[in-house]
C-alpha cells in the first residue's frame, strides 16, 4: 500500500470525483488497519533488538495520523463537495 501511495496523492492534488474520494478513504482505511495490524503484532511478540516503545510510539503515531486524515479530513463536507465537482 505504501507504494501506492504517491499516486494516490498525485490524483488527489490534480484529480477530483467521487471515485477518487472513494479511494481516498479505501486507501486510508486500509493503512490503518495495517498499522493496528502492526500494533497488536509488536505487541504479541515485540522485537528485542529495539526499544519498544519507539516502535509501539512510532506505529501509534502513524495509525493516530491515518485515523486524523480519515475522520478530519475526509470526511468534511467542504471536501465532499470539491470531489463530487466533474473533473474536467
């Protein structure tokens, strides 16, 4: 999914419809669940070459920013409505 982001972005700065909102919040929701993934994971059987809580802080982070995105951003109706305008 990480790869695909960048392409993501790019369609989201030049693009707008209601498809490309839609892969916004998939994309988005689906990181998520892979940092929880990530979580529950490092916390089942935690690495012992690293502290962790720089691992537990560093995914906690990154899953607290998708959530951010997901609910701040994404679903605002100001920016439902720039993505529901036809791209020309």
């Amino acid at each position: 999914m990480g790869l695909l982001d960048p392409f993501i972005a790019y369609l989201a700065y030049t693009k707008t419809g209601l498809r490309l909102w839609g892969a916004l919040i998939t994309c988005n929701c689906i990181d998520a669940f892979d940092y929880a993934n990530g979580l529950l994971t490092e916390y089942l059987s935690h690495q012992i070459s690293n502290p962790p809580e720089m691992i537990f802080g560093a995914i906690a982070l990154f899953f607290c920013v998708q959530l951010v995105d997901i609910y701040l951003l994404l679903f605002k109706k100001n920016v439902i409505n720039h993505f529901s305008k036809v791209s020309s």
